[in-house]
C-alpha cells in the first residue's frame, strides 16, 4: 500500500520517540543499549497496562531539556516524512516537561521551534495537539492544566490546533473536568478527548457532551447503543489505535476489537499508532494488523485515510491541498 494519503491523528510525542535518535542522548552516558531498548519498548506480546505505562520512564526522563525537546521532535517529524506521511498531529502535555525546571511556555515555544525548522525540509505537514493531564483528582492538575489551555489559545498561530486530555482516565470523574472545557471553548480552541479507552462509554457521552470533535480510541462505545448512535449522528470519529489497545489489555486481542462493528454502524474510524515506538509499530502494520485480524479491506482503509484528512484539524485550504495531491 502506497498510493494512499497517509496521515495520524493520534501520535504521542513521548511513546513515539525514533529510537536511534533517542540512543544518541543516552549512550555516553554508560547506559547498556539492550536495556535501552527494553526500557522504551514493550516485547510485541504484551498484554499489560502496567509494562505499558513504564515504557515512559525513558523518554520523560530525557524530555525535560529544551536541547532534548528540540532534538526528539525534529527527529520524529523527519521519522514521519520518512515514512511519507502527508499530515499528522503530534500530541504532547507541556506539564510532563517541566520536572528539570522549565516552563510550560518554555516546552511549547522550542516544540514550535522544532516544528518549524523541520518542516522547512519536508514534506509532511505536523500540527500539535496539547494535552492537558488526568493525574488523580481533578484539583491536582487544575492550574496546570489551565497554562495549557492558555499556551494552546497564545501558540494558536504556530502550529497548535487543539487540545486534549490525557493521562489516567477512571482517575477522576470526567465531569469534574468540564470548567476546564468551557474555558477552552471560550477561547475558540478545539479538542478530541481521551474517552472509553480505560473506562466505561458514559465518558464518552460526556466528552461529546463537552464538545469534543474526536473521541480518542472510543473502544468502549460497543457497549452502548446509545453512544453508538450519537457517534454516528454528530458524526464524531473514534481515534482507533489497535496495538496499543491489545498492548494495554483494552481488549483481549486483535479479533475482539470493535472497529469492525463501529464501521458497519456507520461511525467514523481514524486509523492511529498512538506511541509507535512503545509499542514498535507505524501506521503501515496497523493497516496491515485491521486487515488481517479485523476484516477490515484495503479499501476502508483508503476511506479511513481520507476521513484522517477531511476530520483534522487542519486548516479548511490545507486539508483541501492534501487531499488533492494525494
Ligand atoms: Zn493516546
């Protein structure tokens, strides 16, 4: 497959870190390069959220300088160029940068910065998404979480499209998270949330109810006709990232994820990696994992690529650019 338009909407600037690049930082320090690697990636069999979430350890620990910020991102949008895509949204929460003493301002300016430069020499064209964190209780990121808000409404001009909200969800209810929403929506930002990955639909009702345009993963929308239908109704895609949820044991294996029901009720799939390097994938091999173990043909994979495109949030000329020069 390549003719097609490639492009991610759901891209984790930490679990997507090109992992060679990542070596040149750490390997005068001594560190031992197999275990590097064990440290950054789950073994292609993993069915747990636990060996999941320690895969971020690494890269955290390395993304808390403006030299490394910089770096990674450059690197990893010249991985996507490289690996032709047209388009992506790479998605990162500035508060998980600050442990070394910098800014969430700081994190956001050199990111653009990086954007910028490494897109003067490619093809693809990136946006970011900022996330915003569920870390426990709602209060403990709230000021937090407000700066994000503010440096996606102040970066608006600079390649940030939108916002989202990550991080542990079932942690805190999501409505204890809507003043947060209506202040973004006040701003005029736009966002896709994190729902019904690790908890149950009711939360993504509630991301819908928010005003959220995407749903990321969206994989326990099966178990609620009515979130199905308003789905399908509001016309609200479902950032689909099937590795990582058989990684994570959002479902049990490949065969028993929904996509396949959520194509035949008409709702809207994007295909997305997530973190490709945590889970050592691209958007290729998850094309490759729908077809072979989700039934999923080459040609709703053409339609999902385009649907990537037309549910961006790119701007109206450039989606139009995209699709046209396909
Ligand atoms: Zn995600």
């Amino acid at each position: 497959m390549n003719h097609q338009i490639k492009a991610d909407l759901h891209l984790h600037f930490d679990g997507s870190l090109p992992m060679e690049e990542a070596w040149k930082l750490v390997e005068k320090t001594g560190c031992n390069h197999e275990n590097f690697i064990k440290s950054m990636q789950v073994d292609q069999n993993c069915h747990s959220l636990y060996d999941y979430l320690a895969r971020f350890d690494t890269p955290l620990k390395l993304l808390q300088t403006e030299e490394n910020l910089y770096k990674m991102a450059y690197a990893l949008i010249k991985e996507l160029d490289s690996q032709k895509l047209a388009y992506a949204e790479i998605r990162f929460a500035p508060m998980q940068h600050i442990k070394s003493g910098l800014s969430q301002r700081q994190v956001v300016k050199i990111m653009c910065q990086a954007r910028k430069d490494a897109m003067l020499t490619s093809k693809i064209h990136v946006n970011y998404i900022l996330c915003m964190m569920v870390l426990g209780e709602e209060k403990l990121t709230h000021d937090l979480n407000v700066e994000t808000i503010q440096l996606a409404h102040e970066f608006s001009d600079q390649g940030i499209v939108a916002i989202d909200l990550a991080g542990a969800e079932g942690m805190a209810p999501m409505q204890d998270f809507q003043g947060l929403f209506q202040m973004a929506k006040e701003l005029g930002l736009r966002y896709t949330i994190h729902a019904g990955e690790s908890y149950g639909p009711e939360n993504i009702a509630k991301a819908i109810e928010f005003g959220a345009e995407r749903i990321g993963h969206g994989t326990s929308a099966i178990k609620d006709p009515h979130v199905m239908k308003l789905l399908k109704e509001k016309k609200i895609p479902l950032e689909i990232c099937v590795t990582s949820n058989v990684n994570c044991e959002v479902v049990d294996q490949y065969e028993s994820h929904p996509i396949r029901q959520y194509i035949d009720a008409g709702i809207i799939v994007l295909i997305c990696t997530d973190n490709m390097t945590i889970s050592n994938t691209n958007l290729e091999c998850e094309y490759e994992k729908l077809m072979r173990y989700c039934s999923i043909t080459a040609k709703e994979i053409e339609e999902c690529q385009l649907n990537a495109i037309r549910y961006s949030f790119a701007e109206p000329l450039l989606k139009e650019q995209l699709i046209n020069h396909k």
